[in-house]
C-alpha cells in the first residue's frame, strides 16, 4: 500500500508535467483512463478560449487534505498563463466569474490561475481509493496535438471550462493547448459550432 503511494503521488507530479507539455498519453493518473477527443469536441465542451503565454514557474502543485487521518494530500495541479487574447467565452455560463475590475473574461496581460482537468473527479478518486481501497476506474477524456512544436511555443491557444464549485479557470479536458498558428481554424470552428455565443476578436501583439 505504501509503495503504490508513493507511486502515485510521483505519477501525479508527472501528470502535471505531462499534461502542460503535451504527452498527455505517457503520464496517466492511477486509475483512470483517457479517450481522445476531436478539436471540434474541445470547443464544444469549452466556456472560454484564450491565447495565453505560458509563466514560470508554469505550475505549482498544492497539497489538498483527504477526510481525516493519515491519508497522504491529493496533489492539485495549478498553471499559470498570460491572457494575450480572447478567441471565445460562454457567457451564460461564464456569468458568476467576475474580476475586480467587473469584467467578465480574462482581459489582455491578466494573469489567471487554472487547475487541471477534471479536478473535482480526481480528487473524488484518490478520496475512494484512500478511504475506502476503491480501485474503481473512471473514462475521462483528453485532446493531443501531433505537433512537437507545441512543447517549445511560449504561447498557444489554451481551453478552459469554469469550475463553478472551486471559482477557478480549469482545463476543459486533458491537454486542453493547441497551436497558436491554427488561431484561424480555431475561430472558424468556433463560429461553426458555437454561432450563438460567437465572441471572436481580432488578436493583436501576437
């Protein structure tokens, strides 16, 4: 039981990696399995899609208490981006997110904090397995671009839903990026898929 602690809690560490430089496929959380999903599927499941730059560090991992005893902390994983710019937002279900200036998306040069995908799912497993040796999987679902330049861009196109329940940013799925250069592709779908809430803008600076 102790070594598979420990070797979760290592694989956490390398989820969060892998999660932010794009090999999503070579890091899985225990017990829990990932299908791919189409781009099209990721800005249909998306209420924000922003271009950001990446800060350091790109991530933190924070400590979360599981019940009480002496069950080990659920590791969070939290990343950091700039906002250059914003491709979309659902504003329905973006409405309860407002920043200090009454905004309510990301603005341009706003740093913003995102968990990583399907936190509250996650969070939920490890809770299982440690209190009650559930060992149950769980079917979630990631995106992958098949593009090693990915991993050395500073900025990218970046897809997140908003985590009612934490009031923060989090990614839609897992490896929720994609090229910043496919920014025209990206708007073309979203104005084909989600015409009703189409907030497309013109980035600049970029």
């Amino acid at each position: 039981m102790a070594k598979r602690r420990i070797v979760r809690m290592f694989t956490i560490f390398l989820f969060c990696a892998a999660a932010f430089f794009m090999n999503i496929k070579e890091a899985h959380m225990s017990g829990v399995d990932y299908n791919e999903i189409t781009l099209d599927d990721l800005i249909s499941r998306s209420d924000l899609v922003i271009a950001a730059k990446t800060l350091k560090p790109s991530f933190t991992i924070e400590e979360v208490p599981i019940g009480e005893g002496s069950y080990p902390p659920f590791k969070k994983c939290v990343y950091s981006f700039e906002v250059v710019g914003l491709l979309y937002e659902n504003k329905e279900n973006m409405k309860e997110w407002v920043d200090a200036g009454g905004h309510a998306a990301p603005l341009a040069g706003k740093r913003i904090e995102v968990l990583m995908a399907f936190y509250n799912e996650e969070l939920d497993l490890q809770k299982r397995y440690e209190t009650e040796g559930s060992s149950k999987t769980k079917p979630f679902q990631s995106y992958k671009v098949y593009d090693q330049k990915l991993n050395k861009e500073k900025k990218k196109i970046v897809f997140l839903v908003y985590n009612k329940k934490e009031k923060m940013f989090q990614f839609t799925v897992a490896g929720s990026h994609e090229l910043l250069s496919k920014k025209s592709e990206v708007i073309r779908l979203i104005k084909k898929l989600r015409p009703e809430r189409d907030s497309s803008v013109s980035l600049t600076g970029i």
